[in-house]
C-alpha cells in the first residue's frame, strides 16, 4: 500500500495536474477571501470556507480522474489486476495519496487566517475556534468527496468521463441536503441525514460533533470499500 501511495504522489507532483489544481483552488481561495473577509470587514475565515464548498464539486474529481484511468492508459491495468498485492492495499493507497495532496491544498489556505489576524484592529475579536472547526469539517468534507469522486471513476476508464460523472455526482450530493429538506417525508429526511454537506455545518459554528466525525469517516470508508468490490469484480471478470 505504501508503494502505491508513495507512486502517486509522485506522479501528482511529475505532472503539471497538482500545480494546475493547486493553483486554481488558490485563486479561489482568494477571490472569496477578498470578497468576505477584506471587502465586508469580516475576521471569520469560516465564511470563506464555507463559501468555496461548491467549487470541490469542480475540483475534487480532478483530483481523482487520474487515479483509475492512468492505468489503462499506462498499460498497467492488467498487471495491476493480476499482481499479487491485495485490491483493498491499491485502492487505499491510492484514496489516501487523493487525500493528502487535499491536505496540502487546504493547509496551504492557511495563510489567509494568519492575515486575518495581522491585519485585525487591535482588539478585535477573531473567530479562532469557528476557523479551527471549519478547517476540520472542510478537510472531512473533502475527504468525503474524494471517496464518492472515486468510486465514481472506478466504473470508466476514461479521465474525461470520469471528471463528468464525478462532478454531476458531487453536485448532486452537494444539493442533497437541500432536495431532502423540499420533499419532507421519512425519505427526504433520510436524505438530509446522508448529506455530506449538512455534516459540515455543525464545524462551521466551531461545534466538534463527534457524531459528525464518525460519519464522514464512516461514510468515506464505505465508499472505498464499493470502490474495491468494484474493481475486485471486474478483477475476476
């Protein structure tokens, strides 16, 4: 598992994909920084977080397209299916390599908090716990994405097609908690419940639910397992 890891961190790092990515969230970042935090005179850095939620749904399969399909097109995928390394070890290691180049990107966001607070009046009072839970949910939510990103790509071996779906996918996990508040029924509610998104605003009040965490953990080991069963089956097939 390590060795996968350590492969695809490299290869993240070997093309122009991380930078571009990186580069992009980036500016993101802060453009809405400017918008929330300079422009309205705010010093919670939750807002900016909470703000850029909807364009993981963009960013996150990029991330992920790679992960499947680079071994098609490196004329891998037979030896990968055939090698004597457990499935489970390869897609782990490769959901966990998704999820540190993840950390990296929302650690490198932490300059923004630290301008926050030189740049604050003194005595004005900074959001350090709201920051510290939204940091945590943004990380988890993410996680969760990159999962569902993933298990998504498992069913292609097309970068392209695995982009698409994972973005149609994402938003459609992203309104989830919306379109289970509209229908009101037991179904609707159950739908709510499994809205990655609606897990994430209890962190955003800088509340640590543990409920909250297990569920994304919980939530994004699922799909990593359905990602295995997947290519287990075809695998075998």
């Amino acid at each position: 598992m390590l060795t996968i890891y350590k492969r695809e961190m490299a290869s993240y790092f070997r093309s122009p994909v991380a930078y571009c990515i990186m580069g992009f969230f980036m500016a993101i970042v802060g453009l809405m920084f400017w918008i929330n935090n300079i422009l309205n005179a705010s010093a919670l850095f939750s807002q900016t977080l909470s703000s850029i939620g909807v364009f993981l749904t963009f960013i996150v399969p990029i991330i992920t397209m790679k992960l499947l399909s680079d071994e098609k097109k490196n004329g891998t995928e037979v030896l990968l299916r055939t090698c004597p390394v457990p499935m489970w070890k390869i897609v782990t290691g490769k959901y966990l390599a998704s999820v540190t180049l993840f950390l990296i990107m929302t650690l490198l966001t932490f300059i923004f908090p630290v301008l926050i607070a030189f740049l604050a009046e003194e005595g004005a009072v900074l959001g350090t716990a709201q920051d510290l839970g939204s940091y945590i949910g943004f990380f988890l939510l993410g996680a969760s994405y990159l999962a569902i990103s993933l298990f998504v790509s498992s069913f292609t071996e097309s970068q392209a097609v695995a982009a698409v779906a994972g973005i149609v996918t994402l938003i459609i996990f992203y309104f989830l908690q919306s379109i289970g508040a509209s229908l009101g029924t037991g179904f609707g509610a159950a739908l709510q419940w499994i809205a990655p998104l609606a897990r994430y605003q209890d962190f955003t009040v800088g509340s640590f639910n543990f409920a909250s965490l297990i569920f994304y953990i919980s939530f994004s080991a699922m799909l990593v397992f359905m990602t295995y069963v997947n290519l287990e089956r075809k695998r075998w097939n």
